[in-house]
C-alpha cells in the first residue's frame, strides 16, 4: 500500500459520526484511482460525455481523500491528481461542447455532505475543526467581552486565581445552583440549570459531557495545565471548541461568568466560554434554551409557541410524561412586550426561566420555574387575580433559589414560548443528511436583496411504521453567523408521485410557515400504506447559499434518498394576485379570479409512452399561504374546484410554497390555478412546471377579458323573493342593446353560498317577460356562482329581463350580476 492509502483520519460517514478505519480511507483511494482510469479510458473510446462526468466524480473525492489526511506529502500528491483531473474534463469541455451534458449532482453522495461539513467549519471567523476524541488544539481566541463586562473594567484571570477554593464540580451536582452574573446569557443558563437538575435526577451527564477531559464514567475532569475542550454540535456535526481556563473578572474581582450560588464549581463557567466563543462572545442576547441545549448535548430541539394553534391538553401529557421519564428537559421564554402584571410578578420580558418540575398535585397541573438570575426570592405582588394562587411560594430549602410555582393552565397568558429538547435516544432509529440548496432564485426588493431556496430529499419509511408511530423530522440551517437577522427556514413534507390527488378539505398548515429559528422541528404521521414521502426544506433570507443538515427520527427504519432524476422539460412563469386577481381559496365568490394558466403537455418525438409525471411548485414570500392544484379544466378558465375535476394538488395552503404532482397525466390540456387562502392577499409568485413531456404555460385571461363589463347589485326582498316556483316574482334587470351582441352573465350571492339560477327573455309589447332566450342552468349554489354560456342577442323594441331567483322562495340574502358583452350595451335595475 502506498503513502497516500494510509493518509487517513476520522471522517463522518454517510449516515453515522463513526471513525473509519485504514481500510476504510484506503477503499476510497482505490475507489477514486480506478474512476480515474475509467474516464481516462472513456476518453480515448470517444465517449467524452461519460469520460466529463468520471473526470469530475474522481476530483471530488480526492478532494474528499485531501480533507481527511492529515500528512502534508499525502495532501500534495493528491492535490496534483485532482488538478489533472480537473483539468482532462476543462479541456474535453471546451473542445466538446455540444456532447457534455452538465454533472447531475448526487447531493448523498459522501463526498458532497463531506464539502457541506467542510465548509460549515467557518462561523464567526473561526475554523471549528471536527471532533477527534484524541486531538489536541491550540485554545481559540478568548471571546470578545460584552460592553457590559468591558465598562466594568473585566479581564480575562485564570479561573484558579479568580476563585482558588472552586473545584471544576461537585460530587453533589445540582442545577439550582446555577446562576447567571453580569452578562445577558439567560438561555444558555437555563439550559445548564435543567442539564443540571437531569443529571441530579437521572445522572445522565447532560451537557456536562461536552467538557473534557473525563475520567471512565464520562464525568468532566481538572486539566493540569488549565487546557479543556468542548465538543459542541456545530452545522451538522460534532465540533471541537479547544478553550484555556481563564474567565472574565471585573476591575474590583467579581467574576463575570456563569458560576453556582457558593461559587465553588467550574464547570458551568467553562461550558458556558466554549459556547460563547462558537457565538461570537459574551455580548450575547440569548436565543432559545432548546437552541443551546441542542449544541451542548445533541437533545432535539422543539420550540412550542404558546400564542397560536396552542394545544394545551395534548402538550401537557406529552411534556408531563416525557419530563417524569427523563426524556425531555424544558424552559420557558417571556415575549418581548412588558406586561404589568409580568412585571409585579417579578417577570421580566424576552427572558427565560429554567423548569426544575412538571407534575400534578391537588388537582392542580403546575410547573415549578427558576431565574437563572442571582436573586433571592420573587417581587411581591398585591394583584391577587394577575397569576395564580400558587404562583409565588417559599424557596425549596433554606439554601436553594426562589422559584415560581405556575399553573398550566395559565402559562400561556403570561410567557410565550416553550423551549423542550428530546432525548434522542428515546427513537429506536435515526438517519442524517447534510445538504446543500441548488442555486438560488432572487425575490429581490427595493430595500435589500433576497434570496430562496429549496433542499429536496425523500424519506422511505419501513414497512412496519404504524400510524401510532410519530416521524421527527429536525431542520438544521448552517450559518457562519448564528445571529444573522431575516434568514428564516421551514419544512413540508407530503406523500410521494404516485399518490392520489388531496381531498378538497380546507386547510391553512401553520406548520409550513417560515421561522427565523436556525432549528425547525416537523412532527407527522406517516399515513397507512405510504412508505415513501417527499421533503422540502424551504430559506428565505438574505443570504446567498444555504445548507441544512437533516435528521430524521422513528421507532421503524428511515432513510434518506435523493429524489428521481430531473425531469427534462420545465417552463416558469412569474405572476402576482393584484386587487383584482387575488381571489382566496375555493370557498370565496372570488376564487375564480386567481390567477389561472393553460398547462398543455404533449409527448416528445418519437416517444411512446403514453402518460406523464408531472410537477409543479409554487413559491411566494415567507407570510403567504399559497396553493397550486392542476384540474381537468381543458386549459380554460375554472369557477370551482370538485375532487373529480383534480388531477394533482389538494386543498392545504402552506406558506411560501406549494407544490403537487402526478404520475397519471395524458397529453393534452389542463388548467393550473394558484390562488391566496384570503382575498386580496397581494404578494408576487412563480410558478415552475416540469415533465417528461413537453410543457406549454400560459395566462389564461380574466373572465370577460376584452369584453365590455357591467354589474348590477341587488337584493332578494319581500314581494321580489318568489323562488323558483314563481320565477317572475323575483328582481328585475332591463338589457338593451343597439346591435347584434354576444352576452355572458353569472350572478353571484357574496355573503354565503344560496341555490340560485338566472334567466334571460325577451320583452313583449306589454312590458312583461315574453319568452326565454337563456338560462344558466339548473339552480346550484356554487361559492362563485352560476353563469350563462356565451349567448347572442339580437336588438329589440323592448330589449330584454334578466331575473336573479333563489330556489327556495322568501330567502333575503343580496346578489350580483356580473355581465360581460362584445359591445355597448344598458343594464340598470328595472321599476316594478
């Protein structure tokens, strides 16, 4: 075996964080030797295509083979193969244009999650080598000080010298005793206050087993020469934080740190310096306790908003249940508006609050809270009624901390947010993919550039997955800058091409909205009989690149698969819901205002095969809910959506963007509607439709579009409401007309949907309706109505009656009357 062959280190594999062995390092050198060769040999066959393609298969992974040798002749032999390589498939670019195809990206590939790791190495100007459990590393930077610590004269002081009795822990771990001094950092207090009581609890290390060195149990131990580091999981994977011992102080000696109450341990002030240095240093606003918990310790995050959609009983059995078994931690955020009653209760805003116990007692649900702040007990209140009778009560012992006893039931009217992490090891299966988005499409604005993206991966699911069995799902947004601001991420998930159409159940998926959290957490059923679903991690933001590491969750296998290969023919177009087109969801009277496109698909030459796959997306900006559903509608213009007529699509919005497939199209004409949930919802969008037939795309026009438009408004009343048993005792519309005229009328009942019809005659000599000459049909209560067909009128002495009816007699509900005409014609409500 030669030098390079045994060049390896420790990598993370496809889908686990294990080290590989020799052999292991060396299989992929022979594996990018031999791809090599291949194309060297495709090369001289002709067959330039394929020979492009291995050129660049076997420069990518030495490029991977470079990133994990730690020899420096290893690198530079490997580094000259690449460059070769790269350099053969430049040439046959150049010198074959016309029969190179662009490389279709495997975004699975080990080498491709390998570059996505690599690059997530850099946050905060700092190089964060992956871990090694054997490496030793020179210390970072000391963290940059808060202006806070910096007006009060602080320096960094070994911490041996700051508090000389302190031992790095006590036997006695307690995570009450925890305290946050001076800086701004009450999420990542809080976070080490529950890791603390867990580990009290349940000795399960948490948080403190990111520190070493450790002795066998895993327990955190004092390093003779004042050197630790911190594993911390950092875009996507375990990162190693290499920090010295010394900690801020100010000018007169207080510390300046994370300590306990007697000040006598360590080992939270150096969790807490390793943590920062990732962030960006002690000038840190706090984010979310399940943020900083989910680095220290790789529990999964989930933020509960408890302002929206909030589900009080199913929540609480899960919290209650899972905090009882030692499965989840939490804490709790205040919102950023002062409260008068938060503030007499000794709250204070955009705070957390550490939850130290869930449980029932006297009938009562109640969680008992902890300020990370050093405090000795909570302000007094004379408001009886602003918290509960239990909200204040005395500290747990004579040396503990105050705490705050809450009920339940009442959390959500004084805090806003609940911040829980999972212990992962509660799933009998997990699987990860680091990825990296496809280039960007722009939604730019006047006041800042803006950037979207789409990562999109599928979930095979085992057979043995019940519908009882949740599916987590974990987003993961890489960021160079954890604090960056309008870089927001969400996840939606559905069943894969093949599938039928959705139901037309109304739906608006709050679970698809966008958040600026860097971690998003996505909780589904998988449904019976569905094994496979698609995945769709959706950025907006300023930011021009985007990476997401995914991981996925359950008590029956998961995998992560790329999706089919690209489909080969695809048309865009951009369009916006306006005051005149944005016309809401199905149930609107205006929904057929949305904006509407003839889809046409036709078979490619040559080609036999007889029906099509079929996708479509549509995106908009982050606050929109959006839906795009293709129906049977002959490439025109629709007025209502009936489950019969759909070809792919469903009736959920989500926000930001929609997409719906089909494996079952045919060639030929369909209609694509994009719609809003609301009416005049205004906001721009795009619309991309690919297949492997050839796509056609264009507007259909508005309803009456180059057409003269007139209304009329009116209302069923007393003595004009005579139903369909007596039709002429209904309003009255006179039409007159000076030359021949094609006529189009829909009538419409706004406020609700009524079982209508509408009727035209010509007038007699005696002023009375004399015969009829159109119809819109049977009576139908459609959310936008019923309409004639196009019609041709003759001018007449007496001109015409159009009459609006209900079916049912004496209903009083106000109507509409649209009508369209080829030219100039009078329309105006006639006298009784």
């Amino acid at each position: 075996m030669d030098k390079a062959a045994s060049g390896f280190i420790s990598y993370e594999a496809k889908r686990s964080t294990d080290q590989i062995t020799q052999a292991d390092w060396a299989a992929k050198y022979q594996e990018a030797q031999t791809t090599g060769t291949r194309a060297t040999k495709l090369e001289l066959a002709g067959s330039y295509d394929a020979a492009f393609s291995a050129y660049i298969s076997a420069a990518q992974t030495y490029l991977f083979l470079i990133r994990h040798t730690s020899d420096g002749e290893t690198k530079q032999k490997l580094r000259a193969v690449s460059s070769r390589l790269v350099e053969r498939a430049e040439r046959i670019k150049q010198a074959r244009k016309s029969e190179v195809r662009p490389v279709q990206r495997d975004v699975l590939a080990l080498e491709e999650q390998d570059a996505v790791l690599e690059k997530g190495s850099l946050v905060n100007g700092l190089q964060l080598a992956r871990w090694k459990a054997d490496e030793g590393l020179s210390a970072l930077p000391q963290p940059p000080l808060a202006p806070a610590q910096q007006a009060q004269g602080c320096t960094y002081r070994r911490a041996t010298d700051i508090l000389p009795d302190s031992n790095l822990l006590d036997e006695r771990i307690r995570g009450q005793d925890i305290v946050q001094d001076n800086i701004t950092d009450c999420s990542v207090v809080a976070a080490l206050i529950v890791a603390g009581e867990h580990q009290a609890r349940f000795g399960s290390k948490l948080a403190l087993s990111c520190l070493y060195p450790q002795d066998a149990t895993g327990l955190p131990v004092e390093s003779p020469n004042g050197m630790y580091r911190a594993r911390l999981l950092v875009n996507g994977v375990w990162r190693s934080i290499p920090i010295d011992d010394k900690l801020p102080v100010t000018a007169d000696g207080r510390p300046s740190f994370a300590c306990t109450r007697q000040r006598d341990q360590l080992w939270p002030a150096l969790v807490e310096k390793a943590y920062l240095t990732v962030m960006g240093g002690y000038d840190f606003a706090g984010s979310n306790s399940a943020n900083d918990l989910y680095a220290l310790s790789g529990w999964i995050p989930e933020y509960i908003s408890l302002q929206s959609s909030f589900r009080s009983e199913k929540t609480w059995i899960r919290l209650r249940d899972g905090f009882q078994a030692g499965k989840c931690v939490l804490t709790v955020g205040t919102g950023k508006t002062t409260d008068a009653a938060l503030v007499k209760a000794g709250l204070v805003p955009s705070h957390n609050y550490a939850v130290i116990d869930v449980r029932e007692e006297a009938g009562r649900r109640v969680l008992v809270l902890v300020n990370p702040w050093r405090s000795t007990e909570p302000a007094e209140t004379t408001e009886p009624d602003s918290w509960t009778a239990g909200l204040r009560r005395a500290l747990l012992d004579s040396d503990g901390p105050a705490t705050l006893v809450v009920d339940w039931d009442a959390l959500s009217a004084h805090f806003a947010s609940l911040h829980v992490n999972w212990d992962p090891s509660a799933f009998a299966a997990s699987c990860t993919a680091h990825v990296s988005a496809p280039p960007a499409s722009s939604t730019s604005t006047s006041t800042r550039p803006a950037y979207r993206h789409a990562v999109c991966l599928r979930l095979n699911v085992g057979s043995g997955a019940r519908a009882s069995s949740e599916i987590w799902l974990l987003a993961a947004r890489h960021t160079s800058n954890p604090f960056e601001k309008g870089e927001c991420m969400g996840i939606t998930v559905s069943r894969s091409l093949g599938g039928s159409p959705g139901d037309a159940n109304l739906r608006l998926d709050d679970a698809s909205s966008l958040s600026d959290n860097l971690y998003d957490l996505y909780r589904f059923l998988p449904e019976s009989g569905a094994d496979t679903y698609d995945l769709v991690v959706t950025h907006e933001g300023s930011a021009a690149d985007f990476a997401v590491t995914l991981r996925a969750y359950s008590n029956d296998r998961v995998n992560f698969v790329a999706g089919p290969p690209p489909l080969p023919y695809a048309r865009e177009i951009r369009g916006g819901w306006t005051t005149s087109t944005a016309g809401g969801n199905h149930t609107c009277y205006t929904f057929l205002n949305n904006p509407q496109y003839s889809l046409k698909l036709s078979p490619p030459p040559g080609s036999s095969t007889r029906t099509a796959e079929l996708h479509v997306v549509a995106e908009t900006d982050k606050d929109s809910p959006i839906n795009a559903r293709v129906v049977f509608g002959k490439g025109e213009r629709i007025d209502r959506m009936e489950d019969r007529d759909l070809l792919a699509g469903d009736a959920s919005y989500s926000y930001g963007r929609s997409s719906c497939s089909s494996a079952r199209a045919t060639a030929g004409s369909y209609t694509l509607v994009v719609s809003s949930f609301q009416p005049q919802h205004l906001a721009d969008f795009s619309v991309s439709v690919k297949s492997n037939f050839i796509v056609e795309l264009s507007p259909i026009p508005p309803e009456g579009a180059g057409m003269y438009a007139r209304q009329a408004k009116g209302c069923w009343t007393p003595g004009a409401d005579g139903g369909s048993k007596d039709v002429l005792r209904n309003p009255r519309f006179t039409l007159r007309l000076e030359t021949t005229t094609n006529v189009k009328i829909r009538l419409q009942t706004p406020t609700e949907p009524k079982l209508v019809s509408l009727f035209v005659y010509s007038v007699g000599s005696d002023g009375e309706p004399d015969k009829l000459v159109a119809t819109s049909g049977s009576y139908a209560d459609y959310p936008c109505g019923v309409v004639t067909p196009l019609f041709r009128l003759d001018p007449r002495e007496h001109g015409y009656i159009v009459i609006p009816s209900t079916y049912q007699a004496a209903v009083h509900v106000p109507f509409q009357l649209l009508l369209y005409a080829d030219a100039p014609v009078c329309f105006t409500a006639a006298s009784r």
